[in-house]
C-alpha cells in the first residue's frame, strides 16, 4: 500500500497528493509518470510525476476531478493510501542546453511542465513559462513556476486572473518577436491546447515536444490502447512516449480515441454518485 | 472387488465431464465445465490400462506419472495421488483447465488406437480441485540455503520455477509488472475457463513456502536486472517475463476506435474485471458486431468474451446479442485452437468465417470504427510452417459491418525488461537466446530465462517444463561451493 502523506487542494478539482513510493522516488525523472490504483475494484490511472523526493521517498501528484476515479482520488485524505503505485513509467524528458526555450502549461498539465521548466532552467536554458486555466480557481503553482522561469505569462480564458487568453496568444507573439531566438518548445496540457500549440509553432519550425495523455490500461506495451498515430507509423504513448513531436501527431484520431469511452465514463460516474448516496444516507 | 481386466476396463466408455448448457453459459462469465465427482472420476480411472511402457507420459512435456496417479486414484488413495501428480506439475488444478491434452498425454494413449483416450486432464483437475476444496497442502520446504533468487514475472513459467527453487530451500522473490499475480492465466485466459481463484489459490501455496511476491514491479523501469544482481544481492535471476506485445494488422484504419489488440481487450474483461463494470471501474467496449481476427486460442477466448458480454448487455437493456465472428484467412484444418475451445465456440453462437481475410477498416466523422473490407482466400502450395499457403482471389472483396474487432494474430516478448542488459542477447524474433535449452541458461551471467520469452507464444505446461529445468540448474550453481 502506498499512503498518502500530504493532500494540498489547489481548487474544487484539481488536488496535489504527496504519495510514500520510496523505490519509485529513487528512480523518477522530469517526464515520467505512474499508474495508480485505488483499490482491488480501481482502474489503472496514469498521472505524471509532477515532482519527487529521493531522500523523503515520495512521489508528487496532481489530480485533476474529471470523472470517477479522479473523484474519488480528490476525497482521499492523508493516511488513506492507493493499493497500487506503478513506475516511474514512459521515458524522461531529454534535457539538453539548447539557449531559449518555451514551456507552456494548461490546467493540470502545470503540474507536469514544472519539473521540466526547471530542469530546463538548471541546464543552462534561457526559460520562458506560459501558464493558462479557465478561470483563476484553476490556476495553481505560479510562485513555483516563476521560480523554474527566467519569464512568466500568466493567462486564464475567461480574464479572472493575469491576461485573458488562451495560451496560444502569448506563444504566437513570443514567435513572432523572438521566433530565431526560440529553440525548442514543450507543451502540456488538454488534448486540444496541445493541438493548438502545434499548429501554432508549426509555421515558425520551431521543434515542439508534447506529453499525450491517451486512454491507458497496462502502461508496459502489452495493450496497445495508447497507441498514436505519427507521421512515420504508430507508437504506443505509455513505452515509446508520453513524450513525442506535436507535428508528427495526428490530433484528429489522438482526439476522437480519448472520447471512446464517454458512455461508459458517464455510467461510471452516476454509479459512484449513487453509492456515495447510500453511504450518506446511512450514516 | 474384482479387480477389472484388459477387456472390462477397455468396455468402458469416456464419462463426459458435467458442463453448463450453451444458452446459459454465453450469459455469463463463470466456469464453462464442471468437472467430475469422485464416483465418476474413479469409473475415468478405471479405464487406464496401466500400460508397463506409458506412451501417455512421454507425451506430457513434464512427464506426469500418469499411469501411477491413475491408479493411487481409483484405488482411493487421493493423497497419494496429489503427491504424485505434484511430483512433477506444480500448477495441476491449471493444467488440468488449460493443456492441450489432445495433442500431449492423451492423443498417444493406447486407447485412442481403437476409442477415445483416457480423460487424463480431467482426472488431474479432479485431484487437484479436491486438493483445493481442503485447503491445499503445503509442500514442504527445506532448511534455508541463505541464497536468494529474482524471478521476473508472475506466469507459469515464474510460478514454477519459485516453486522448485523455495522447495529446495531459497529464499525466491517474484517481482510482477501487473497488481496481480498470475500473468497470462490472469490477464487473458477468461474466468469461464479458468476461476482465477484457481490461480490465487497456488500463488497463496507457493506464499505459505515462503515465496514473496512484490507486485507493480516491472523489471527494467524499477530495477534493472543488474541492479537485482548487484544491489539487492540476488544470487541469480530467472526470466519469466512472457511474450506480451501485441501484433496488430498492417491495414489501413487500424488506429480507429474500436480496433484493439485481444490482449487490451482480455486485459480489460479478466484483470480488470470488465465484465463487471460498473461495479468494477475498467469499463470494456461491447461492440454490437464483433470481428475477432484469427484462430488462436486467444481469438476463441476473446470472441466467446465478447459473446458472452453482448448477451449480459442484452439482458439489461431488453436490445439484440452481439453477433461475433471468427475472420480466419486460412481453412477449418488449419486452425490453431483446441479443439474442445472451437467446438465450445461454435455451440455458444460464434459465427466462423474461413478463407477470408481484412483488406481495410473503416471510420465514422467521429473516428469510431464502421466496417471492414475482407477479401476472400484460396490455399495454395505449403508454405514454411508446412501449412497450405492462403492466396487471396482477385475481386472477391466483400464489406463487413463491424463496430468493434479484436485482433489476435500473435504475440513477441515485451523489451522492456532487457532495459540496460546488453549482454543478454536476443534472436531475430526478440525472444532471449538461451546457450543451453535444457537449463535456460542465457549468455547473460546468473541470468536464466524460459517459457514464451524463450519460445515465443507457446502453452502453460512448456512455461511450467522450462521453469522446472531452470530452477534444476540454478539450483546446482547456487549449491556449487566452487562458485
Ligand atoms: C501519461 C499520462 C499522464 C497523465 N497525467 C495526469 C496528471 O498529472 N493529472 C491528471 O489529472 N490527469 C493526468 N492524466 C489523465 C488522467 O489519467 C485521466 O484524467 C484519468 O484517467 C481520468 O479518469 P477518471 O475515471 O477520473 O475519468 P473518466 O471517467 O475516465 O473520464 C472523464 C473525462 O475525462 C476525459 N479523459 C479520460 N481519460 C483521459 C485521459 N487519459 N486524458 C485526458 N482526458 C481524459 C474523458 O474524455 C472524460 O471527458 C494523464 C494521462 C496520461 C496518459
Ligand atoms: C488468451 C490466451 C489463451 C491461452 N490459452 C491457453 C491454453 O488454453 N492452454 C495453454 O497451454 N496455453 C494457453 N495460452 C498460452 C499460455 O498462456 C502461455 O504460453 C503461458 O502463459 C506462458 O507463460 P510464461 O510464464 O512464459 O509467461 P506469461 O504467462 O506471459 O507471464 C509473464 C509475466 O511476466 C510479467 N512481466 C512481463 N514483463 C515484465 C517486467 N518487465 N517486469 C516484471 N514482470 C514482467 C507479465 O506481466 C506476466 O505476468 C494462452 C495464451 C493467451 C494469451
Ligand atoms: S500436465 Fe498437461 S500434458 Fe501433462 S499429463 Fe497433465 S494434462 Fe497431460
Ligand atoms: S497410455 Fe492410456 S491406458 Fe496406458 S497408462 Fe497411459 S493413460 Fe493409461
Ligand atoms: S497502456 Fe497498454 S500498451 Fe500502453
């Protein structure tokens, strides 16, 4: 079993879980992720590692609620602990001195993006960060992003909070100011934000990594349901990823596979809420 | 009583082993057959003629004394027999469930001259199921070596060789990729075939010896194999790690949703327990029409699936079965799987298409699948693998309407495990080469390996031989004090 030791809530849905995982701390690195279960009747859920401590053996997560089994991780509390705790998975983000760089992070792929901002920045980069949510609530880690940055936009779409836009405004005018300056672009975030970011940096040739997040189940090869389309033939996300050039991938059927399971997603959903009733009705 | 002669024993006829009926079974997911009682395992038992020169041992890949339990059995001497079976076949509640007896011990029976074979896998599940009912021994263990072994992967081949090795006194750890214990008798072989409380209960066998088992653990990501060697201080290494990648067809669409590999989709149904959803949180997809591509016993335990949870979504929401078939490109005499799964297949409902092979898949706007083309076969000269070589006839393409298709056509060892391993080598078909194949000795030191990271996808009982002599062979460099 692995406890929970810390829980910090960002906002109503996003989460941040300090797990006990010392053997998997012991090998974590920027860019790679686990696959977490909560019980004996749980699905394996892959989440990134958003940060570690070798010494105290503790892997960070960060949840964000968007059906069942987030949920459910959302209310756990410190000393409840997932009864499976797989990784570190998928390969680590190759950090390299490359002069300017551009890391930007959208909702919970903040989480993600920070430890490679920093690693980035502790490699000699010079860091620029753009950082979005929806709306000011689901905002979380700007001190820390600022930290791992030698630049910060902040952005939020509804204009709650910094500047109101989509991470993909800021990205288009630091390419058309700086476009020769910038070396290499890393985005993280939902499927379509990462989507746009490619077809952003597209027409500017700047390279652009991106971290899938497909539908996973074994997270060692052995399924194939993460697989993805790139230009030169398919590649599974969990083994030859998470981490791969947004414009090798084909978005379109990246999109429409992470949809495949809505139906079954909202069942799942209506009878977690119906169980959560008879447990409060009976106490 | 009498004892029987040659000619009454030879009068008796094969006891059909109790089984639900087709039209109930296809609706749920629990054991197809029943197995036998002790009145009729002892009449079976009464049929061996306990032949001075047993072919049926020799068809055994472990050499079961098969005469020898028979007849400990018949006589009423149940824990005589478990200790004979035992003796050489650790896992024979599966064995009895899953061997291909009719190509193994029973097809060179003397009886299958003239009737049918004695039912030597029914009467091994028979005393290992009464084993079971009791409690199951456990064997014992010898005075601790202070050597210590890793096992990587928790299937048969694994499972086996713990065993052999926790016996002789070891101290075994198995470390396992997946929550469970088990491998491919977990993940793939259906629940209806095979209880996986089955599994559970010689995995909780092999603990009560002493073996730990440390799951979520995959080899080459956690730890390397160097790493067991040189930092935990394993003594020696045996690869169990099977052959779980999955081969998808080379046709256009196959990334469309709905297209997925037998092992996503046994995976999501056994381990995950999908059959289950919601009360179990892994859903599956229950296609309306499903194409299971090939004719494996992986294709057969994957359409009789997928059968059986269209009937289930049927009951619950008053709609129509799913209609499954079977898209083999090859004729009914070349087709791979037991017989008793085909036969079992075609009596719940499976449809099979012969000589027919995919050309294409196709998507809606919404990326989902919509259908397949097929092409009709022909067989031409033998190829390679001696079998007549399918030839597809020009303008025989046809449309199928299919929304969900499991591709089961093969499988190769997963690499991960050989992260940062260089000097264990590997064949042309990324399975590992091993220098001796009666040990499993690899060209990596104190590494052993065997069973389908060796063979290639084979069957439980060759994982089980190959876990066997490994764990003989490890053994004697683990007591060599030379060393
Ligand atoms: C390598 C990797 C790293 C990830 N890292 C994180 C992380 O750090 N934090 C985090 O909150 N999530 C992360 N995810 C996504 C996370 O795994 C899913 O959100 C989770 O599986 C949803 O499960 P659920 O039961 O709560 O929701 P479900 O009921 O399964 O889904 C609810 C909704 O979420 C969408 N959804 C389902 N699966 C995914 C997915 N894989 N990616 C995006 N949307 C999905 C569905 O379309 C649906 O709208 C990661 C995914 C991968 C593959
Ligand atoms: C659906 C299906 C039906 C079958 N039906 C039959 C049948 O009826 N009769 C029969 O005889 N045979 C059958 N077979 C074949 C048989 O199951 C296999 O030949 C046998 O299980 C091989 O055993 P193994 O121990 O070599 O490997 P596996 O059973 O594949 O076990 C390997 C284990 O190693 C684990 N592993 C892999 N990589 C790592 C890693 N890096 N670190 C840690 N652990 C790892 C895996 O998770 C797995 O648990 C069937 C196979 C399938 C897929
Ligand atoms: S282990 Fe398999 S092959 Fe050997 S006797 Fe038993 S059923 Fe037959
Ligand atoms: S060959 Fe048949 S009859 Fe002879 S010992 Fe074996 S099981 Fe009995
Ligand atoms: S999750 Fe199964 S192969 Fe990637």
């Amino acid at each position: 079993m692995y406890e929970i030791l810390e829980k910090v809530a960002f906002s109503d849905v996003t989460t941040m879980l300090v797990v006990k995982a010392p053997e998997v701390a012991r090998k974590a690195q920027a860019g790679e992720f686990v696959i977490v279960r909560i019980d004996d009747k749980g699905e394996r859920i892959p989440l990134t590692i958003a940060d570690f401590d070798r010494e105290a053996g503790t892997i960070t997560i960060i949840l964000q609620e968007v059906g069942k089994s987030t949920l459910q991780m959302g209310a756990m509390q410190v000393g409840d602990a997932f009864a499976n705790f797989v990784g570190p998975l998928g390969h680590a983000t190759e950090i390299e001195k490359l002069g300017s760089v551009v890391c930007v992070g959208g909702g919970v792929g903040i989480a993600p993006i920070y430890p490679i901002a920093r690693a980035l920045k502790n490699g000699g980069n010079h860091v620029i960060s753009i950082i979005g949510a929806r709306d000011k609530d689901l905002l979380f880690w700007e001190d820390k992003m600022r930290e791992a940055s030698h630049e910060l936009v902040v952005c939020t779409d509804d204009g709650s909070y910094g500047r109101k836009a989509l991470v993909t405004a800021p990205l288009k005018e630091i390419l058309e100011e700086r476009g020769d300056e910038i070396k290499r672009v890393w985005a993280i975030g939902p499927g379509i934000m990462m989507k746009f970011v490619a077809l952003t940096t597209e027409p500017f040739g700047v390279k652009t990594i991106v971290s899938l997040n497909t539908i996973m189940v074994d997270g060692t090869g052995m399924c194939g349901g993460c697989r993805v389309q790139l230009k030169e033939g398919a590649k599974f996300v969990c083994v030859d990823g998470p981490e791969f050039d947004a414009h090798q991938v084909d978005w379109e059927l990246l999109l429409a596979r992470q949809r495949f399971y809505e139906e079954e997603e909202q069942r799942a959903l209506e009878h977690y809420r119906s169980l959560l009733q008879v447990e409060t009705a009976q106490s | 009583m009498a004892e029987l002669t040659i000619k009454e024993r030879r009068q008796i006829q094969r006891h059909p082993m109790l089984a639900q009926e087709p039209a109930e079974r296809r609706t749920n997911f629990s054991e197809v057959a029943l197995g036998y009682r002790l009145e009729q395992a002892i009449a079976e038992a009464n049929r061996c003629l306990s032949c001075k020169k047993p072919p049926c041992v020799a068809g055994c890949p472990v050499e079961v004394d098969i005469p020898d339990f028979i007849v400990a059995l018949r006589n009423g001497d149940l824990d005589e027999s478990l200790r004979i079976l035992k003796s050489k076949n650790s896992l024979p509640a599966i064995c009895g469930r899953v061997c291909p007896q009719e190509t193994q011990c029973e097809i060179v029976c003397v009886l299958a001259k003239k009737a049918e074979p004695v039912a030597i896998g029914r009467l091994e599940r028979f005393i290992a199921d009464w084993d079971l009912e009791r409690g199951a021994e456990t064997p014992a263990v010898a005075a601790p070596t202070g050597r210590k072994v890793a096992i990587i992967g928790a299937g048969p081949a694994g499972l086996t060789c713990a065993a052999d090795l926790a016996k002789a006194g070891h101290k075994v750890t198995v470390f396992e990729a997946l929550h469970d214990p088990g491998g491919v008798l977990v993940y793939g072989i259906p629940e209806f075939r095979l209880p996986k409380d089955v599994v559970f209960a010689e995995v909780g066998c092999l603990e009560r010896m002493g073996v730990e088992f440390v799951s979520d653990a995959v080899i080459g990501k956690l730890y390397t194999i160097d790493e067991l060697l040189d930092e935990k201080g394993y003594d020696a290494v045996f690869i169990g790690s099977g052959a779980g990648l999955p081969s998808f067809l080379r046709v256009p669409g196959v990334n469309y949703n709905g297209v997925m590999s037998a092992n996503e989709f046994l995976t999501r149904v056994n381990l995950m327990k999908g059959y289950q959803f919601p009360e179990y949180d892994t859903p599956v997809k229950v296609g309306r029409k499903v194409a299971v591509i090939g004719a494996g016993n992986v294709a057969m335990d994957a359409a009789r699936s997928a059968l059986r949870l269209g009937h289930l979504w049927a009951e619950r929401t008053g709609g129509e079965p799913t209609v499954v078939h079977i898209v083999y490109r090859r004729s009914p005499a070349e087709v791979p799987a037991r017989a008793e799964e085909v036969h079992h297949a075609g009596e719940e409902g499976v449809i099979f298409d012969f000589l027919t092979n995919p050309v294409e898949l196709y998507g809606d706007e919404n990326g989902n699948l919509c259908g397949m083309r097929c092409i009709r076969m022909e067989l031409g000269e033998p190829d390679d693998s001696g079998r007549r070589r399918p030839i597809p006839i020009e303008g025989s393409e046809f449309d199928m309407d299919v929304d969900v298709v499991v591709v089961a056509l093969g499988t190769s060892p997963n690499p991960l495990v050989f992260h940062n391993a260089d000097e264990l080598e590997r064949t042309k078909w990324g399975t590992v080469k091993v220098v001796d194949e009666t040990t499993g000795l690899t060209t990596k030191d104190r590494v052993w390996a065997g069973g389908d990271v060796v063979t290639g996808a084979a069957t439980v009982i060759s994982a089980m031989g190959a876990g066997k002599s490994a764990a003989t062979d490890i053994h004697r460099f683990l007591m060599d004090s030379d060393r």
